[in-house]
C-alpha cells in the first residue's frame, strides 16, 4: 500500500497550502481515497465548494508524481494536495482498493475498447489528434511482415500549433506556458517508441519536430524561457540511433541534419551526435563491453554527457539481454548504482555488497537498500544502511529529460532502514535509525515513533530529546515542536513554540490551550479573545462557527480563574454589540453560552 509522511507533505507545501489543508482537513473536505495500481486519487472540496480531483502516483514505495485539477500555478503543492497528503499520513480514514488501469482495460474485448475511444473523443475533440499521431501507412513488406510507418505530417502540423498558439498567449500578455508541456508530451511519444523498440519511427517523429523548432524558434526568441528542447530530444536521438541500424549514407545524412537544426536553433545535438561517431562499433566500446578494458575513453577527455550517453547504451543493452556488456559498462562509467542493481536482480548479493561499497551518496544507498529489501535481503538490506547513513548526499542530478523536483529525505531513509531493523527485531538499531531521522526532520509522526520504540526506556530519554527538539527549532517543523510539547505536556515550551509558528492553525491553537488551561487561564482567554472578536466585529457570518469556538474558551478560562461575573458581563457585551446577528446568537445558545 502506498504512503506518505507528513514530511513529505510539509517539504512539498508552502506554509500557507498547509494552514488552508489543515482548515480542509477540519472541515472534512477530502472524500473517498482510492488506490488504483499505482496511484491514490480523492475529490478534494475547495473553500467555494468546487470539487477538485487529487491524484498521486507512486513507483513502490515512492511518490514519483502530484497532480490536482484545480487552476493552482504557484510553487509547491496546492491546499487540496495537501490535505490529500495529509489525510493519507494521518491515516484519517480508510483507503478503497479499486482495480488498476490495466485491470480494466484488460477486461475489456475489442469493441467495448473501440465505444470507449468514440465516447471519450466525443468528449474531447483534442483527443484526435493524439488519434491521428497512431496513424501508419504501410512502408513494404518483408518476408510477409508488414513494416509500418508512421506519418510525420501529424507531428509536424502539432508542433507548429503548438508554436502559433503559445505566441499568440503571450503576444496577448498571458504568461501561461504550454510550449513546454506540449514539448514534454510529444518527448513522451517518441519514448514509448524506443521502449517497444522501433527506434526507425522514432527517428521519424525526432525529425519532424527537430526541424519545426529550428525553423521557427526565433520567433520565440522575446518570449520562451522554458528548457531548450534541443536537451530534451538529444538523449531521445541518441537513444533512436544506437537501437536502430543506420547504414552510413544515413549517418553522414542524419550528422549533417543534425548539425544543421542545432546550430538554426542555438544548440547542440551532443549526445546524439557521439552516438553517430561511437555507434556499437568503436574499438574502445567493443573492449570496454568485453570486460577486455575499464577505458572507454582512452586519452580523450570524456564528454559531458558520459553518465548520459552511458545510461543510455545500459538501458538498450538491457533490452537486449547482453547482461555481461551490462555489467562490464556500468562498472567502466562508474555507475556503481546501476551495476550493483543489476547484481541484486541476477541474485549476485556477495558481487552486489561488495560493489556497493564504492556508492558515492546516501541516496543511492536508500534505492539498493530498497532493492535488497524487496528481494529478501533483509539483513544484507540493514548492514547496506549502516554503511550508507555515513555517506555524503548526492550533488542535485537530471533523470531522464527534467531536473528532479525533490530528492529523498535523509530522514526517509532512515526511517526506512529503522523499519527494517525493527522486522529482524535489531530494537536499538531500529530506535537509533528514527532519532538520526528526526534529528534530519522533528515531525510529530517520528516523535510517535522514537516512543514506541523507547518503550520503557522513554523516561531516561525524554529530557535529551526535548532539549533536541528545542535546540533544533526547524522552521518547517515548528508547528510539529507544539504538537510533541502537547503530547508531553510541557506547556511552557508549548506556549513559546506556538508563538513562533506563523499563522496556527486553530485545532494547533487548542490543543494548547488543552493543556494550558489549568496553569495559564490568562493566556487562554486572551488567545480565544484575540481569534473571537476579529470575526465578531467584521460580522463574518461564515466563520460564526470558529467564532463561537473561542468564545466557549473565553468562558472556561473566565471560569477557571474564578471571574464568573466578568464572563457574564462579557457575555451580555456580546449580546449588546451583536444580538441582531441572529446565526451567531443561535450558535451560542445551542452550545449553552
């Protein structure tokens, strides 16, 4: 079952998307989760009542992607991702398992495929055009086998839509960019091809929006600041000609149509272009891929795109079976991760430990951790995170054609590997993994579990942790130090935490003033006054509810100090100032006020 941390969540959001998901969550705004295969989808009801669908994609474990309906385009993730976010780590309510999107696709036969199709273009028009991109026409027959082509006009007729139409929004004054996106999309049309490997049609598609961005990209000159699709193509090329098979009067063409859309467009073909020179044929390659040599590039200064072009030649000679070259590559590039991963999936767990010893980053370590873990390597899994916990973080990288948008935490991972230790029942190690992690991240979740796993010896620990958690005063985690100091009843360091979170929420507010109330009545009623009269001076009718909220703390502070008759008195202030406000006097006598 997929998760997320409230970490997570908070490394995702800005502050502000989290106060408004804590005031989704109180007002119950999040309906049914839905687990299908790989991701977890709820309608989310925003603060007009709109209904905005929420979804999460997960690879295992890991979140990969976040996605809502609504028009929010600021950093982060918006208020209703959060409040999913949130729900699903807080475990508030149950998750419904619905059959996967290949579950049902499989589950139908070909007509009901083919009504579906029809439906679903009656509903959106766009959807023909990615119709019309699966067109073929028949490019001959070989041995009996009809070799299908597919047609370049469609493409190129996109791209140059695409083109006028992003002009058009921004000669307008709009900043929207949906170049990038559509240049995201048609990148992931060219790679499904690669991976059913027809790298002849995807050298088709490359061509034609190849040759639409060079000749129309200075127009674009005074308005596209988005990444150069020259970056994005590149490793596509790259991987188009080292699966195909160019004869040489193709290459020497495909070279010098290369060199002529980079340099029309301001860029280079790099990866491709060392593709072309280097193909599968290069004296050095052919040794490196023997295992005759650790030298792919001799006395020439390897290229920045090394790593690049390396991953590339792994992933074609993977579909290809050549394990051997496979290995014999990644260890030559010092792609350590790949080549260890490897060795896991050939069950060669000794080469694979031993190998993993040269990983360079924590990072890495966390993924072939996982790995061992998923084949049963549990204790193998642990020994690999001990090792891994004294390893530096990995400088930022790009897989595949965008920067990533978060790396792991390092209190994922060890969190991680303190649910590991904890499964072979390794108590001190799984207690010593979550007090590194919350040292990484003081979330109230991992305060939840250093306790349960101190058990009894919680109270020898207890004053050190506090004093961590004081000393640490992560601003991201602020409102997670009020949530601790509440459930350990501290509440002067409660009180103070509280002052530094930037706008409380106000269920933060009261738990509190839970704790407070016996000791600090003062600071109670002056809290619930301060939250109270804003609401009741500007007659915000909709807020009457949080409004009456404060008001019946004013009254069990009053009380607790005694001050029964200053309570009255401030009661029939209330009444005085607002009695023609017929909700709010309601809401007050239902609650007995």
């Amino acid at each position: 079952m997929p998760s997320l941390s409230e970490a997570i969540v908070q490394h995702h959001t800005s502050p502000r998307s989290l106060e408004r998901a804590e005031d989704l969550l109180q007002q119950g705004a999040v309906g049914q989760i839905i687990q299908r295969g790989d991701w977890l989808q709820a309608y989310v009801r925003g603060s007009q009542g709109d209904r905005y669908l929420c979804s999460f994609l997960f690879q295992g474990s890991r979140l990969q992607e976040a996605d809502c309906s609504c028009p929010y385009s600021f950093e982060g993730w918006c208020k209703h991702l959060a409040a999913l976010g949130l729900t699903v780590a807080r475990q508030i309510q149950p998750i419904e398992v619905s059959p996967s999107l290949d579950t049902l696709v499989e589950s139908l036969d070909v007509s009901q495929l083919r009504q579906l199709v029809k439906q679903f273009v009656l509903e959106d028009p766009q959807l023909l055009i990615s119709l019309e991109r699966l067109a073929t026409v028949a490019d001959g027959v070989t041995d009996s086998v009809q070799v299908m082509r597919v047609d370049a006009a469609p493409y190129r007729r996109e791209m140059r839509e695409l083109i006028e139409e992003s002009l058009q929004i921004w000669e307008y004054g709009d900043e929207e960019d949906q170049l990038s996106q559509g240049i995201l999309e048609l990148a992931a049309t060219v790679r499904r091809f690669l991976q059913a490997g027809d790298a002849r049609n995807a050298q088709v598609i490359l061509a034609a929006l190849s040759e639409v961005w060079a000749e129309n990209n200075h127009r674009l000159d005074d308005y596209y600041y988005g990444e150069s699709p020259i970056r994005i193509w590149d490793p596509l090329w790259a991987t188009a000609i080292l699966l195909g098979q160019l004869d040489s009067t193709e290459r020497i063409q495909l070279q010098i149509n290369l060199e002529t859309w980079g340099a029309e467009a301001g860029g280079e073909y790099e990866l491709a272009t060392i593709a072309l020179r280097q193909g599968w044929e290069d004296p050095d390659l052919e040794a490196v891929l023997a295992g005759d040599s650790q030298d792919l590039w001799g006395d020439e200064q390897p290229p920045d795109g090394a790593d690049d072009l390396a991953r590339i030649r792994l992933e074609i000679l993977e579909m290809q079976d050549r394990i051997p070259a496979y290995l014999n590559l990644a260890r030559a590039e010092g792609l350590i991760l790949e080549a260890v991963l490897k060795q896991i999936e050939l069950g060669q767990i000794p080469e694979a430990m031993t190998l993993a010893q040269q990983l360079p980053c924590w990072e890495d370590g966390f993924i072939v951790g996982q790995s061992l873990q998923a084949q049963g390597y549990l204790e193998e899994s642990l020994e690999l995170a001990h090792q891994a916990m004294l390893l530096p973080s990995a400088p930022r990288r790009r897989y595949g054609d965008l920067p990533i948008y978060r790396p792991p935490l390092r209190s994922e991972f060890a969190s991680w590997a303190s649910e590991v230790a904890e499964q072979l029942g390794q108590a001190e190690d799984a207690l010593d993994f979550q007090l590194a992690a919350f040292k990484d991240c003081p979330t109230f979740q991992i305060y939840q579990q250093v306790q349960r796993l101190a058990g009894d010896e919680w109270g020898s620990l207890r004053s050190d942790f506090l004093h961590e958690l004081l000393i640490l005063d992560h601003p991201h985690y602020r409102a997670d130090a009020v949530r601790i100091y509440v459930a350990e009843d501290e509440v002067e360091s409660a009180i103070a935490a509280l002052g530094s979170v930037g706008n409380p929420s106000p269920a933060l507010i009261q738990d509190v003033m839970r704790i407070a109330l016996s000791s600090h009545p003062d600071w109670v009623l002056e809290q619930a006054r301060r939250r109270a009269e804003p609401i009741l001076y500007h007659k915000l009718s909709r807020d009457y509810d949080q409004a009456v909220d404060w008001v019946e703390w004013c009254q069990a502070a009053y009380l607790e100090m005694g001050q029964e008759g200053e309570w009255l008195a401030y009661r029939a202030e209330i009444d005085l100032q607002y009695g023609r406000q017929r909700k709010l006097i309601g809401l007050l006598r239902e609650r007995g006020l």
